[in-house]
C-alpha cells in the first residue's frame, strides 16, 4: 500500500513539474512571437492613426470656390470709426513718510 502512495505521490509531482514547463515554455515563446510581430503590428496601427488623423484634416478644410490665379481679400477694414474709450485721467501717486506729515 505504501508502494502505491509513493507512487501515486511521484505522479501528482512530475504532473505538477510538467505544468511549471509547460507554463514557462509558452511564456518565452510568447515573448518570442511578441518580439517578432510587434514591430508589424505597431506600424499597422500607427498608419491607421496617420490615416483617420489625414481624413479629418480633409474633412475640416473649407472648399474652396476662388479660382487658381484669382486674389481674394478676406476681411474689409470696418466702416465704423474706432471710438476712444476714455475712462479717465492718469493721476500718479508718490509715497509720502509719515514722518513728513
């Protein structure tokens, strides 16, 4: 009997050593498959970014109706007269001692 639950004991060990390999050999060929694709996949997803980030520019300029070749002028200078506004007189302050008072 004793046999028996040594034996059984060995089995539960290697299974449990083969899981801890199993484990660590997915894990570095993870990393290795990672290093490997990673840089594709980056540049995949930093050209789709460039490419959305391209399409809203498109879309945010105005069209344009001015032909090639024609001037345009853009603002007129307004046709009211600028008005001062004035709220007062500049007094300047000196400090005075108490000394002096």
């Amino acid at each position: 009997m004793r046999r028996i639950i040594n034996y059984k004991a060995k089995v539960e060990a290697m299974g449990l050593i083969k899981t801890i390999l199993f484990i660590v050999f997915f894990m570095y060929v993870f990393k290795f498959l990672a290093r490997l694709f990673a840089p594709f996949l980056l540049k995949k997803v930093a050209n789709k970014m460039q490419e959305k980030a391209a399409e809203q520019f498109r879309n945010q300029q105005p069209k344009s109706t001015v032909k090639e070749g024609e001037t345009v002028i853009d603002k007129a200078p307004s046709s009211q007269a600028r008005v001062k506004n004035t709220v007062g007189e500049y007094v300047d302050f000196e400090e005075i001692d108490e000394d002096e008072l």
